[in-house]
C-alpha cells in the first residue's frame, strides 16, 4: 500500500475549513479577543492613572487644577493643609485668590492661565487671629485635544522663608538704627558733661559766697543744683553705658566682675522695665569672684535674657535677678513672673529665628547667640517654665582660676 503523507494545514485555512470565519463562532472569538485588548489597555491605563496619582501626591506644594469655568476639579492632599474651604472641588478661584472682588480680576492667577498665559505671583493669606502666611503661585494652562484650555496651580508656603527675609531687613535696620545711637550719644554727652558742669561751679559759688546765702530768694538753688547736677549724671551713665554696649566686641577677654556686667544693663532696661510696668528685684552677693570672659559678649547675653523678661510680662509684674557664687562657678539668675514657655517650644528656643514673637517684635537670634556665647565661655545656661507662671534662665560660668 502506498504510505499515507500527513498534510500540513495552516491556522487560516483550518478556519476556512471548519467554517469559522462565517460563523458565530469566528464572531465571538473575535469579540473575545477584543475584550482581552480593552482589558489590556484598561489595566494600562489604570497603572498610568496610578503613577500619575503617586506623582501628583508625592509633590510637596499644594497642587490645584481648575476646569475652564475656574471651578476646581483636583486638588492634591496638601492643598487642604493649606486651605481647607477654599480648595474643595467646585470652588472657584474667586475663593482662594480674590475672595473680596465679584468678579475675577485681572491679575487673577486662574483667568491668566486660563487665558492661556502662564505667570507667578505671590499673595499673603490671615486668617482670623491667625499670623500672615506668605504663599508662591505658578499657574500655566493645561491644553486638552478637544480644544479647552484648563488652569495647573502650584501653592507653595514660604512664611519661614519670608519671615526669615523680614527679621534680616529688621536686623539690618536695628544695627543701623544702633550706629546712629552712638553717634547722637557721643553728641548728647558732651552738653551733659556742661550742665553737670556748670551745675556744680554754681552750688559751689553759693557755698563760698555768704552774702548769696543770705538771699532768701536763692535759698532753694542748692536744692535745685543739686538735682540738676544728679539727672545729668545719671544721663551721662546711662549715655555711657549704651556706648559700652553699642561698642563691637574684639573678642578680647580679661577679668570681668558679673556685678559690675549687670549694672550696666539695668542701666539701660531700667526705664523700659518702669514704661512696662515691671518691676526689677536685687539680690546679689557682692563679693562674688571674677571670671574670665570678653566683658562685651556677657553684656550681649544679660540684656537679651532681661528683655525677653521685660517682654514676657503682659502687664505689671516682676523680674528677679540674683548672682551668687557656687563651688568654682558664678551663677546668673533671672526669673520673671511672666507667661512662660510651652513644653513643646522648650528645645527649639536655641534654634535660630525660631521665635513666637509677631515680626518686628523680635528676630529670634537673641537666645541662638546667647547659647552660643554661653558654650563659648565653657559655661552652661538652664531654663525652667511654667505656662503663665513664668521662666528661670540659669547661666553658669567657671571662675577665674588664679
């Protein structure tokens, strides 16, 4: 017999064969591999969609998208830290950007980008009770294939930043504001040194000259003089005083008396601490040893500490200043009754700029320098509070070895 040959038939003629191409069958395998490609394509796009979400989450600045009208359609999950209301889905960008205009104005970051212009602005957002917060926009259009333009707005919070801008700009002016101080002092000095002058030559004629005293109408001059000749002085230690401070540090150090230190800046914070209400109690041990430290820098570091005292007190009230002498340290104590410091905010007040204070009432570097001071001294400062009770500052420094 002859041997049979197996024949070899392809994919599209068996389905010729078999009639599939005309049949219901060829149809819904037709539509079965279709459906196999949208499932496809659907888990693609879903991945996509995933990624594209991840991306959109993971940027740092408040992200909004507005639709053509100026609704909001997205908004990714820092915008409602940022602004809970405002940047809900179907807000306008009328209340967020403009909220006291009817109508959208034209400089509007939103009607810009929709206009098809990107651009940047900056705008400063208070709450009720609420400090300023300064923001950064950028806004550009998004153009759809179907011809609709849409608007991509980034927030970003730069208060730290500004505020940071601020204090330096304050820095600046307060170190200008204090070179102009010891130019008038130097000036006010002079004409004080003549009136305690001429005061005393004249109290000093009536003593020598009898016949004067014997005049009844100038019995009460002495009395006048010597109050004349007592102001001025108590100017001109003061005047000298803020000399001493205003004068830029060398670095230098020598052996300096902790008493004679917290003199001088009572001196200085003596008429505020009274406008304020405050009042300065003593207790200091006057035969403390002397240190070894720059005299300037100490000045920097007692005065911050007072003021910040002065300024804590809302209100009469009092701050009490002791120094006293333990083992081989001099201790600088100054407590105020004032509102204390939040147990939270305890290990940030060394940080620089860090500060509870409203702009211009205070830079935050008054405690970061007197740390650094302090730990440049070998020498350690403690603080203890209790909110509306009050703050101790404790400074520790070595005494002078001999």
């Amino acid at each position: 017999m002859d041997e049979i040959k197996p024949t070899r038939i392809d994919e599209a003629s068996l389905d010729r064969l078999l009639g599939i191409e005309s049949s219901k069958i060829g149809y819904y395998a037709e539509v079965k591999q279709k459906i196999r490609e949208l499932e496809v394509a659907n888990a693609s796009l879903h991945a996509k969609k995933s990624e594209l979400q991840a991306v959109f989450d993971s940027i740092s600045d408040g992200v909004l998208v507005y639709n053509g009208s100026g609704r909001i359609q997205h908004r990714n999950h820092v915008c409602p830290q940022l602004f809970p209301e405002q940047t809900m889905p179907g807000k306008t960008c009328r209340d967020l950007f403009h909220p006291e205009a009817e109508n959208a104005p034209a400089q509007c970051p939103v009607e810009k980008a929709l206009g098809g212009e990107s651009n940047q602005m900056s705008f400063t957002n208070s709450s009720a009770g609420d400090e300023n917060r300064y923001f950064d926009v950028t806004a550009s259009p998004i153009f759809d294939p179907q011809g609709q333009t849409r608007a991509l707005v980034f927030l970003r919070d730069v208060t730290v930043r500004r505020v940071q801008e601020l204090q330096l700009v304050q820095a600046e002016k307060m170190s200008s504001i204090g070179m102009l101080a010891a130019g008038v002092a130097h000036e006010i000095n002079n004409p004080l040194t003549s009136v305690a002058g001429y005061a005393e030559a004249l109290l000093r004629r009536l003593r020598e000259n009898p016949r004067l005293q014997e005049n009844l109408g100038l019995e009460v001059f002495p009395e006048y003089l010597q109050v004349i000749m007592r102001e001025a002085y108590r100017c001109k230690n003061i005047i000298d005083s803020l000399l001493t401070f205003s004068r830029r540090s060398d670095g230098s150090v020598g052996l300096v008396d902790i008493n004679e230190v917290i003199d001088e800046v009572l001196d200085l914070v003596r008429n505020k601490a009274s406008q304020e209400e405050v009042g300065i109690e003593e207790d200091r041990q006057r035969d403390i040893p002397r240190i070894n430290a720059d005299a300037a820098a100490l000045r920097q570091v007692f005065m911050n500490l007072t003021m910040n005292a002065i300024q804590a007190i809302k209100g009469p009230g009092r701050i009490r200043i002791r120094t006293l002498a333990v083992d081989d340290e001099v201790m600088v104590e100054i407590r105020d009754s004032g509102c204390g410091i939040p147990p939270e905010h305890l290990d940030q007040i060394w940080d620089p700029f860090f500060t509870t204070k409203s702009v211009g009432d205070g830079l935050g570097l008054g405690l970061a320098i007197t740390h650094s001071i302090i730990e440049r001294h070998q020498g350690r400062i403690e603080v203890a509070s209790q909110v509306n009770r009050g703050c101790t500052f404790k400074v520790r420094l070595p005494v002078c070895q001999m």
